[in-house]
C-alpha cells in the first residue's frame, strides 16, 4: 500500500497498513516476568482476531513480532529461548492457551531455533 505508515511508539510500532488499531508489541521487556509476556502474546492474539484476523494470521503476526524483536535484540532472543520452556510447561499444566504456545514455537522456528 503506498500510504502506509509505521510510526515508533516507544515499546512497539504502530502500523496504518494492519486492520483495526494494532500496536506491534513489545513482548519480551526485560522488566516482565514470563507470564506477563505469555499474557500480553494472548491478549495481542484476541485482539487482533477480533479486527477480523482468522485465528493463524493472528498467531503469525504476533510470531513475527517476536523474531523482529528478538533479531534486534539479543536479550529478547535469549528471553524468548527461556519463554519456550515456560509456555510448553504452563502448556502442559492448562495455564495458558494452546495459542499462546503455538505463536512461540513459531517464532523459534522462524529464528531456526529447535523447539
């Protein structure tokens, strides 16, 4: 789209391009704990799904959220590493949703991380 525009928001971009009022999230701050991150990946998910995103484009979008930080960063890439263990665990325990998982061993793959 040639009107498209990303505006730096601070803690994730805004982009005029995505459907709805989608901020790219900042998912693996150094200062949360992994839950906060696992909650934060879920509430994007509904989010996003609720402007209309099917259920594997919103797990797709907020996967390549986490590898475009995680590449610019390599703490977030370490953080999310960590984050594969916690989520396949609260996973396991029905702590979190199976969504939620499902976007984080995406984005290992994308990295070329094994799960």
């Amino acid at each position: 789209m040639a009107n498209d525009h990303n505006i730096y928001m601070g803690s994730g971009n805004y982009s005029q391009s995505i459907k709805g009022n989608y901020i790219q999230g900042n998912f693996i701050s150094r200062s949360q704990d992994l839950s906060e991150v696992a909650t934060q990946i879920q509430e994007s998910l509904i989010q996003l799904q609720t402007q209309g995103y099917t259920p594997q484009d919103a797990q797709q979008k907020v996967a390549s959220d986490l590898v475009s930080q995680a590449n610019n960063d390599s703490q977030a890439k370490s953080r999310l590493v960590k984050l594969r263990q916690y989520v396949l665990d609260a996973g396991a325990n029905g702590l979190i949703g199976e969504a939620v998982v499902g976007v984080v061993k995406l984005a290992l793959g994308l990295l070329g991380i094994p799960l």
